[in-house]
C-alpha cells in the first residue's frame, strides 16, 4: 500500500470519548474513541501511526504519553488504542483501571512513520514483537488484508503466558485464513501449540531464514530484543534499509 496524504486531520488537542472499553487480557485494555464535538472519527491516518494523550488531572503538571492505534483506516466511526498495565507506569495504570466510558481524552495527532509504504517496502511484510508490542501490528496487518495487500505476511510474537495474548482472535483467524503466517512463543510457560522462551537470535534465525529474500521486517518492543533481531538479520544478509524499528513506551 502506498501512503497518500491525509486529507482529514485536526489540528491542536482534540477531545475523544470514550466509547467502549474491551478487556484483551487482565492487565491490557482496549479503548474504543470517537471524536467528541462531532461524534465520529474525524481524522484520517494510517496503520501504525500513535496519538498523543494529554492528562491533565493526573499530577501537578500535564503528563504526556504517546499509544498506537491498535484498530485501522478501514474502520470507520470510531479508533481505538491498547493499552497494558505496567509496574509503576502510573497512566497505564489510570487507564486500565479507571476509565470509563463517557470520559474524555486530550489527543492530538496522528503521527509516526512506522508503516507499510509499497514504494520504499519490498513485497513481503514480516514483523516480530514482544507483548504490547503486537499493537501497530493489529492495525498494519488488519490494514493491508482490507486493502487487497498480495505479498506474504509473517508475524513472530511473544507473550509471557496463555493469559497475555493480546489480539489472539484475530490473529488465530488470520492465520486460518491463510493471510498471515504466525509464530507464537511464550516465554513463561510450557503449551503445546506454542513455541517457547524469548525472542533469542536463535529463534529468529531459525524461523525467519526462509524470509529473508524480497521481505521488510518490522520490529516492535524492548530494545534489547529489537537490536538483536536485527543485527542477527543483517549478519544472515538482510539489507539494513529493509529493517524498520518502533519504540514503545507506555
């Protein structure tokens, strides 16, 4: 997919309301938005593009924290973000535990550039994350499967257990589909159907030795795990320009 122009974008902080609120695990939030002056999604982006939240009520001073879109431009009406729990991460806390629908955010936006772009891309598509990390992910690969995208798409994801798979249903029905081809680790327990441990170089050489001609990898999660992967890659012979990387906060 080529990334046009967004033609529908607000300018300065917008307010959003809460719409839905939907438990993906028990530490881990999906927050359905529309714009509240004008009840709907007014303003256009793309898949793997974040908002940046204003919270005003929070602390003497405004804090500031920056969530992927978890949902897609095909969607339309409303967005949605994912938000986890973290240890002494205090608006990841907020969020998860005390919002309601009715309230409203402070956003502005969308921003970013991890995204699929056909004219820079190579044909396949193959992204590995870590937990939360999976988020752009749901959006990038709901994203190119609604707009017709004809190359492969590979995903190698870890969780720590079967209780933290966030976008599991969807991920299972595209991988029954056929439209994407999944890896699934968890690194703190033993199940069958699943790989097992942590995102290693090991374990991306071994499942990703067979994408390495005509694919862009994208990565998303702890640095640790985002600069190994890539550097285990370029070592097997990937073009570094086809390795595209996300830091996410929370």
């Amino acid at each position: 997919m080529l990334l046009q122009k967004l033609e529908k974008r607000k300018r300065g902080w917008m307010p959003l309301r809460v719409t839905k609120l939907v438990h993906e695990t028990h530490d881990t939030l999906r927050i359905h938005l529309e714009d509240a002056d004008e009840q709907g999604r007014q303003f256009d982006y793309h898949a793997g593009q974040y908002l940046t939240f204003r919270f005003d009520a929070l602390s003497e001073k405004p804090v500031v924290r920056s969530y992927t879109l978890s949902s897609s431009p095909e969607q339309t009406g409303e967005v949605a973000f994912t938000v986890k729990e973290v240890a002494d991460g205090f608006v990841s806390t907020h969020l998860v535990r005390e919002l309601k629908v009715g309230d409203v955010l402070k956003a502005r936006g969308p921003i970013g550039k991890f995204c699929f772009d056909d004219e820079i891309h190579r044909e396949n598509r193959f992204m590995i994350a870590a937990g939360s990390g999976v988020t752009p992910f749901l959006s990038m690969i709901r994203s190119a499967i609604a707009s017709g995208f004809k190359g492969r798409l590979g995903l190698l994801v870890a969780y720590r257990t079967d209780q933290d798979l966030i976008g599991w249903e969807e991920l299972l029905e595209w991988k029954t589909s056929g439209a994407l081809d999944l890896y699934c680790s968890l690194s703190r327990q033993s199940k069958t159907g699943f790989l097992e441990g942590r995102i290693t170089p090991e374990l991306v050489s071994s499942i990703c030795k067979t994408w390495l001609d005509n694919t862009t990898f994208f990565t998303c999660g702890p640095e640790q795990m985002m600069y190994s992967a890539k550097e285990t890659l370029v070592a097997a012979g990937l073009d570094p320009a086809q390795f595209e990387m996300e830091s996410f906060g929370s």
